[in-house]
C-alpha cells in the first residue's frame, strides 16, 4: 500500500469517526428523551391506577349513602303510616320527631356540602376522579408511543454505525421528532388525538 493510499485510508476512517460520533450523540439525545418518556408514562399510569381506586371508592361510598337514604327514608314512610294508629298525643308527637329526624337525616345523605360526603357531593367527587383518570390515561398512552418511536429511532440510529447507511439517521432523527412531539401532546394536549 502506498502512501497515497494510506493517506486516502487515514481521511476515510477520520470521516466516520467523526460521523460515528454525530450518530452516538444522536442515540445519546434520543436516549434522553426515552428516560424522560418513560417517566412521564410510568407517573401517569400510576396516578391512572390511583384515580381509579379513587373513583371506585368514591362510587362504592355513594352507594353506602344511597342504601342508607333509601332505608331511612323508607322507615319515615312507614312510621308517617302508624301516626294515625296512635292514640296517645304524646307518643304521636314522639312519632311524629323521630319521623323528622329521620327525614333530616334521608336530606343530610343526600347533599351535606360540610363534609363533601353526602350522595351528591361523592357523584360530584367520583366523576372528578374519573375525569383525571381518563386523562392520566390519555396521557400514558403518549408517553408509550413516544418511547417506541425513541427506541426504533435509537435501533436505527445503531444500524446508521453498522451499515454506513446514513438515511437510517434521518429516519432516526423524524422518529425522535415524532416523539418528541407526541410527548409535548401528551403533556399538553392529551384528549387531541385518540390513541386509545
């Protein structure tokens, strides 16, 4: 081999050096988009999961109150039918308390804005749940997308060394864009596409 050619070599292995680089710098940018949609999407599926059991409970308290109205309302009804039996005018006006009381009560099961815990107030709270649930989920449905377009744009990115095909590069680059867009979606704006 002359010195010519060897000349020639040392410039051809020093342009992909420097091209190998550029192409590890690429896959170390994606890798870092990768990390940061992997989180994203691990925290929304968490507090998908945690929504979840939070509307569940909330449903399940809202039924516990709706039995409890409906049992106390019931027994009012059927004492406001005694009332005409008892002759007693006190024991009617014993009666005729405890019916209101249990009357009170059927209305406090059903709105009681104080505590938040009366059947209408948990519907209200349940549905608020759910309305973050799904838009957890939404969410973690982009950040799972992103993350493959991240890992083939980095498998790609990888086969650009291997194969000196450098076009794998620019699709390596479009599918870290892509990624990084949806991921922006998801953060922003995760009800505008419908990926599930």
């Amino acid at each position: 081999m002359g010195a010519h050619e060897s000349m020639e070599h040392a410039e051809h292995a020093e342009h992909a050096s420097g091209s190998n680089k550029k192409i590890a710098l690429l896959i170390a940018v994606i890798a870092l988009f990768l990390a940061l949609s992997e989180t994203l999407g691990k925290g929304a599926q968490t507090e998908a999961i945690s929504k979840n059991v939070e509307a569940s409970n909330l449903w399940a308290f809202f039924q516990a109150k709706s039995i409890r109205r409906t049992v106390v309302q019931a027994t009012a009804e059927h004492a406001k039918l005694s009332l005409g039996t008892v002759g007693d005018d006190a024991a009617k006006a014993a009666l005729q308390k405890q019916i209101d009381d249990w009357n009170k009560t059927a209305a406090r099961y059903r709105s009681e804005p104080e505590t938040g815990e009366g059947s209408e107030e948990l519907a209200k709270r349940a549905k608020q749940a759910e309305h973050q649930r799904d838009d957890a989920t939404a969410k973690y449905h982009h950040y799972e997308i992103a993350s493959a377009a991240f890992q083939i744009g980095i498998v790609l990115a990888s086969a650009t060394i291997i194969t000196g095909m450098i076009v794998l590069a620019w699709v390596s680059g479009i599918l870290a864009i892509a990624g990084i867009g949806i991921t922006a979606l998801g953060l922003y704006a995760p009800h505008l596409l419908h990926l599930h």
